[in-house]
C-alpha cells in the first residue's frame, strides 16, 4: 500500500482542501484527485460509500500510506513528519508555537464559523454573520502577524500558518469583507499567491472547477 | 523569564482552558492560575488589559518562557515539545496523525459550533443546534474509535485527543446529550476520569469555581 499514490478527495472552493492541496503541492508529493461536491446531490459527503470513508463526511480525506486521514492540520502535519522537505514549521519550538497558534486561530476559530453547516442555520443573517465572524478574527489576527510576520505570516519561510491564511481570505472575498483594515494580512496573501504551490492548487484551476470560474 | 512559573489564564468552565490543565497536570508544570469570566462584566476576556495579552480575547492563554501563547491544542503542543514527558503523542507517524485526527475533530469540527458566540446568534434554537453539533460530531467520533481506541482514544496510552475528549463530554452532558449511542466514548471518559490529571483539573475543582458547583 505504502507505495501507491495518495488519493486526495476535494471540493474545489473547500478552504480546508486547499490548505491540503497546497501542502502537497510545497512537498512536491503527486497526488489523484476525487472531487466530492459539496452541494451537488445534497451534498456527496453524505453519501453511504463517502461515510464509509470518511466517518466525519467532510472534505478533504487523503488515503496515504494505507490509511485514510481527514482533518486538514492533521494530515498535513503527518505529510510534514513523513517528508520534512520543505519545513512547514521552523525549528525553535517558539516560532512553531506561533505558527501553530496562527493555523489554530483560523482553523479552530474563524472557519468553522463561517462553514456551510453553520451558515444555513443563519437564514437571512448569514452574509452578516460570516462577515463578523471573519472580521473579528481578522482583527485579532492582524495584531498577532505585527510581532510574528516576516514577508509571510511567522518569518520569511512558508509554514503550516500561510497555508491557512491564503484560503481563508479567498473566503473573506466571497463574502465581500472589506480588506483595508488589513494590510499585513493583504500584503502576506499577495506575496504567497505569487507561489507556484498556491497557484496550482488554486480553486480556480481544480478538475472540479465549473467552466465559468476557471482562471 | 524562563525560570520564572508560567501562567495560565482559563475559565473554569471553559473546555479549552481546561484541555491545557489536564497537559499542564500530566506534564507536571506548576503554573499560577489567573481566572478570566467569560460572563461576568460583559466578559472580562474583552477588556483592553486582556486583549493587549491575547488579541484573540479568548483563554486559554499560557504566558510562559518569555512568550504569550493561546489557542489550546498550539499551547499543548509547545508544552510536548519543551516538556516531552510523559508524551501525549504515539512515535508512530500514522497514530500521531490518528491522535491528531480525533483533537481537530473535536477542536475545530465540534467545540467552536456550540461556543458561547454562536450559541448567542441561535436565539430560541440554541439548546437544539449545540445538541445536534454534538451528535453529529459524536457519531463519527464513536465510528473513528472502534479503529483507534485502545484504553484510551488511541492505544492504551493518554494522548492529546484525550484532552479534548472528556472537556467535550462534559460539554455534551451540560447540553443534556443523550450518550446511550455512544458506548466507546463514554467508556473511555470514564477511565479518564479516573486519573488524577484528569481530576484535579475539573472544572468542579478550580480557583473560580462557583461554591454552587464546586466538588
């Protein structure tokens, strides 16, 4: 098994799978990709074969190794402790805390409050409530990159934080937050998205992407 | 600043405060305990003292070795780091991963969708919507367990997704979950429960504990 390809299994437009894909790309660890759309079918992570898979029925799951992961942190830090080419976390145990802290702040913090799941249940005040939600954890994120950020988000190299952070403000985007309040989180996303890695994990350049949203 | 003894800001009732008691217990570090109301004064975790600390507004934060840190499961992993026994991560990558899996599941799949913010959004619906977070989440943890449990969530040893099981457990009986179809986790809670990192970290046993709940 070890020796077999990984299968990643992705929605395009999924923040948490980009993370993922962006990881793969850094490591240069080549992948197949299985989309599942989240809102095709009611949503094909709910299907009885997806389950079986992946019991948490989100995206994205990677089959590697012989085993099936899912949770986006988790899976790559098991690539970063499997092929530690290139570091996604620095060396001093301080500035890994600070990357992870950065990766949990949006991981744990602003994501999931802004997840399809939590959005239905919002009605009408969803573009509202994802907007504060965003906001808030923006503005706190924005005082944390002044004493951490490099040219990225902990120093000059990419880590686990980066690949959180670009994703997060594609989301920021749909939802039409303002970004000026931002510049350190502005100038960081423009800075990575000039990286190959990001530009071809990019929802925009997925198999699964529409037609119309193609870049 | 490092010689001098950490400090930990928590809540009593809050889960994530206490994920990091039960690393702190386990690891042996004594620390001072600061309390911060999540409730009293509109939120003492909103004041400008507290946000200068952590931009996050939000405990647990752990000011040790020179650094603030905050979000829980980053702060647990600075302490297996800087303090690596006993380990609360396997050796093995895959059952790291699987270690990590079942923390972020809980972390940032399940904890953040019945936080006090979003639980303040859901009005009348609120007691409802944190149940059924939970079961969903539970459902697909109970599924996980059957491959990974041992004595604990992982094999025979304490690891970091046991630090995030039982605070998660005691939030599911706060929210009156009923916990007959999960048979595993409430074992394993159980045994956990037992282990006196586990209890001296209660939140029936902290400095701000109520007298009204206190053990």
């Amino acid at each position: 098994m070890a020796s077999e390809k990984p299968i990643l299994y992705s929605y395009f437009r999924s923040s948490c799978s980009w993370r993922v894909r962006i990881a793969l790309a850094l490591k240069g660890i080549s992948y197949d990709l299985v989309p599942v759309n989240l809102i095709k079918d009611g949503g094909q992570q709910f299907s009885a074969e997806f389950k079986a898979l992946n019991p948490m029925q989100q995206v994205p799951a990677l089959q590697i190794d012989g085993i099936t992961l899912s949770q986006s942190l988790a899976i790559i830090n098991y690539l970063e402790e499997t092929h530690p080419n290139p570091r996604l976390l620095p060396q001093d145990p301080k500035k890994r805390a600070q990357v992870r802290m950065i990766a949990d702040h949006i991981a744990s913090g602003i994501q999931p409050l802004q997840n399809l799941s939590v959005l239905k249940q919002m009605g009408e005040k969803k573009m509202e409530w994802a907007q504060s939600c965003i906001i808030s954890g923006f503005q706190a994120l924005e005082q944390i990159l002044q004493h951490t950020a490099g040219r990225y988000c902990v120093g000059d190299e990419v880590s686990m934080a980066d690949l959180c952070l670009v994703p997060q403000v594609a989301n920021a985007e749909r939802f039409k937050v303002d970004m000026r309040p931002y510049p350190i989180i502005t100038r960081i996303n423009k800075a990575l998205l000039d990286l190959e890695a990001f530009k071809i994990s990019h929802p925009s350049r997925q198999p699964d992407t529409p037609a119309e949203l193609r870049a």
